[in-house]
C-alpha cells in the first residue's frame, strides 16, 4: 500500500449494491499456459525435506524507504530491522529496483526538507560508524542528499549467518476504477516500472511476464503478489487460481487491510487463500504459499525501540545466503507469523501428517487449526456482489479522481473448512483420503480476529500441504 493512507474514513456517496445469484459460467475461467510453475526451481512438499543442519530465520519481505514513499534512507530502514533481531529485510520500493543508482535528493525539495539534521544526528548515534546519506552536489550545482548503494549497505550491515540484505522492486500498477496491483520482485536488479493497463488481468500477466522475461535465474528469485484485498477487494481469487505460476501472495500485509469493508463483502485474506488453492488443487496444479510482511513506511516506531506488531516471515534455510533464503521459500519451508513463532513444523510423507509445536514461550493457551477442501467442494460462485462509488470520500482518493467498481465473487462456506480444531501448544492432522489439501493455522491466546493491520494477537500460517504432491 501506499503512504498517507492509514486514517481516512469512508464516507462515499452514490453508491448502489447490486446482488445476484450467478453460477461459475459467469467469470472467466480461461487457463493461462504454465510458466515458472513448471519450472524446477518450485517443487516438493513444504517442510518434509531432512531439515537438520538448518535452520530458522527471521525475515521482512516489504518494506519502503525515501526511494519511494517511505520517510528514511536504505540504509536506516535496513538497519532498523537488523537491531530488532531480523536475520533478513527486502527492499521494495515502489517502481524502482534498489540497485538502480539512487537520484540526488536537492535539499530543499520536498522531500529534502523532510530529512533534518537532528535525524542525521540520532542516526550516527544509534548506529556508530554509519551515516544516514551523504551531501553531493548534483549537475546544476544545488546541494543534494545522495544514499549509500545497495551494495555498500550490504558491505556495512550483512553479517554471516546474523544479517542479509536482499535487494527488490514492488512494482506497483494501478488498473482502473481506482483499483491497485503490486507485485514485489525479490533479488531482482533490472529497472521495472509499472506499465499501467486497463484491467488487474491486464496487469498482472504484464507484470508476471516482465517478471519472467528479466530474471536472469528462476531459482535466485521470487515474485510476490501483495496485499490482493487492497485498496478493496482488488484482485479476485478466481484471477490468481488461473494463474498457476503466481505461487507466492501475502496473506497478511500490517500496512493494509481492505479500505472499504463494505456490506455484502466480507472476505478474508484466508478465505481469498483457500479459493485460489482449492480451484488449483482441483485440477492438480501447484498451490500458492503466503507470507506475512511489514510494509513498513513510517520507521519512527522502531527507531523508539517500540515493539512493532507486523507481520514477517520465518524461513527454514540451509544459510542466511540469498539463494539459502530463496531456495527454503521455493520449497514451502516458511510460514507466515504475526508474532507467534513456532518449535517446529513437519510434514511426513509416510503418514501424510502435518505436525505443529508452537514455541514453549507462548504457553499452552493456544488454538490449533487444520484447513482445507475437501474432494468435490463446490467452487461455484455463489452469489456475486457488485458496488460502484462515485465521489471524493477521503483526502487520499480526491487526488485520484475517484470512481470505485467493484465485483466481489462470494463462494461456498465448504472451501477452508476448518478440518481439526487442538487446544493445546502441539498439534497433528492426518490426511484423509478426500482432502485436496491442509494447512495450519495457529492463534494464540484464541480470541477473535479482527484484521490483518494490527492484530490484536499472534497468529502463525503454515503453508498449504497438496494431496497431489504425494501422488
Ligand atoms: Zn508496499
Ligand atoms: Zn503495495
């Protein structure tokens, strides 16, 4: 999501609903050729693989910086996670790859004249030896603030087996009726910068084939889609499910959440998760894995030391390297955590059992869930909600001219039933020969969720194990 954004209210005006009961032959189910989907550097079952000798490590997959819309330099923001005891933060600004030569930022500009000198100072004093940017002067001779490169933040702050930079782009379109599209290309080096298209299917394949087309190296690389629920139930599922080599999506982002919870549209990002999986599973194709992340824009919470409840990923690695990082993400060996870690997550093939012990430091008040499809689950659309909006509701849209059309598939309460339900810190679910698919889910202590900006507790998302994967 995008800075400024956080605190506006809806308050639209000529808005109209419109409900009708439709079947699956009203959305477009064409299936889109395979990509990297077949490619080897996916494959596998999540957490199966002998995991000794690895090891668990934390890391941020979204995070901004002056480069974009975020308030400091690389360098701050990477160094802020490392003090707060990450082993790995991605940089992702929006339509610039970090290893892009950074401009010069003129002093007095707007953005230069947010850059103060007290900043400057309480920087070289929490992280002695390193300075917040330097002062070039640029080609017209005005005085500019210049940020160290990637690389030599890299040389500054990577550490072996402690720290690692990982350099990104979120490349962020905007399709129509005020609609957004970001996808984050992690290690990825090549400038990108959204081509803004008429609709999300538009964007997305040119995103994903602009993806494709730049790496160098499917196993050195992965391609996220971020937060699909914003600004508003954005991308529908059925979109993503018909695109199989899209196998990463946040199913948490702490910097957004569905602007407008309009009537008639509540939808999860689990839920969102389980359509697209149970849509993929039924036709045998790869399943998409999630992850949480910060998406951080503001840093002066963590430069207070305040504890900042955001999401983040843990990732089984051989080594904090980038392809260690990348090769456990392309295997399913992560989950998704807003605060609560786990002990261990396993699946044995043997058996077709997923086990879950969640870290003893939570205690035992803690409420274990396994779900999933089961084999012949109606993946029709059971109703279809559609609203349009005309108008200035907020500050944030008045500049984007707004106009809001939103068509919301709502599908049966069948896909992500809940399989097994453990109080307790372990937990285990076998597979029973009709499930399509499982994954855990672990909140702790069990109270309600509320939403995916600040949860009020810790919730951990393993990734989805196929039925399939075992044939
Ligand atoms: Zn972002
Ligand atoms: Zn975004």
């Amino acid at each position: 999501m995008k800075l400024n954004d956080a605190d506006d209210v809806f308050t639209s005006v000529g808005r109209r609903r419109f409900v009708a009961g439709l079947g699956a032959s009203a959305i477009s189910m064409a299936a889109r050729p395979l990509a990297a989907a077949d490619s080897p550097a996916f494959g596998g079952i999540p957490y199966s693989s002998n995991a000794s000798g690895r090891k668990w490590y934390k890391g941020n997959t979204h995070m901004h910086t002056i480069r974009s819309d975020g308030d400091t330099f690389p360098i701050e923001a990477a160094a802020l996670f490392k003090r707060a005891g990450y082993h790995f933060t991605c940089f992702s600004d929006h339509n610039v790859s970090s290893s892009e030569p950074q401009k010069p930022i003129p002093v007095d500009s707007y953005k230069g004249k947010k850059i103060s000198q007290e900043m400057r100072t309480n920087f070289g004093r929490d992280f002695p030896g390193l300075e917040l940017c330097r002062t070039v002067q640029d080609d017209k001779g005005r005085e500019c603030y210049i940020s160290a490169s990637i690389e030599e933040i890299a040389m500054l702050l990577d550490e072996p087996g402690r720290f690692l930079t990982i350099g990104g782009n979120e490349v962020s379109a905007a399709p129509t009726a005020g609609k957004e599209l970001h996808c984050n290309f992690i290690n990825y080096s090549k400038p990108c910068r959204a081509n803004n298209k008429r609709t999300v299917e538009e964007c997305l394949d040119w995103i994903r084939d602009e993806y494709s087309r730049n790496i160098s190296d499917a196993r050195t690389s992965i391609m996220t889609l971020n937060h699909p629920l914003w600004v508003s139930y954005d991308v529908q599922p059925h979109i993503v499910a018909e695109r199989p080599d899209i196998r990463f999506f946040e199913v948490c982002n702490s910097g957004s959440m569905p602007r407008f919870n309009l009537p008639g549209m509540e939808f999860t990002h689990d839920k969102w998760w389980d359509v697209v999986n149970t849509m993929r599973a039924i036709k045998g194709q790869p399943l998409i894995y999630g992850l949480a992340s910060d998406d951080i824009h503001g840093y002066n919470p963590m430069r207070k030391k305040t504890k900042r409840k955001a999401g983040y990923v843990q990732v089984l690695a051989n080594e904090l390297t980038i392809p260690g990082i990348i090769e456990a993400f392309q295997r399913g060996d992560f989950y998704a955590s807003t605060g609560l870690n786990l002990a261990s997550v396993h699946f044995d093939r043997a058996t077709r059992t997923l086990s879950v012990e969640v870290d003893p430091s939570f205690g035992d008040d803690c409420r274990i869930e396994f779900i999933g499809s089961k084999k012949g689950v109606d993946t029709s659309v059971q109703e279809i909600v559609k609203w349009e909006i005309e108008g200035k509701p907020n500050k944030w849209l008045e500049s984007r001219h707004f106009s809001m059309h939103r068509t919301v598939e709502r599908y049966s309460d069948k896909i992500g039933s809940v399989f097994k339900t453990v109080k307790g810190r372990t937990a285990s679910y076998t597979m029973l020969p009709d499930d399509l698919y499982v994954r855990a889910k672990v909140a702790c202590p069990h109270n309600a969720y509320t939403n995916n900006r600040e949860p009020d507790f810790p919730i951990a998302w393993t990734q989805p194990i196929s039925a399939k994967d075992m044939l």
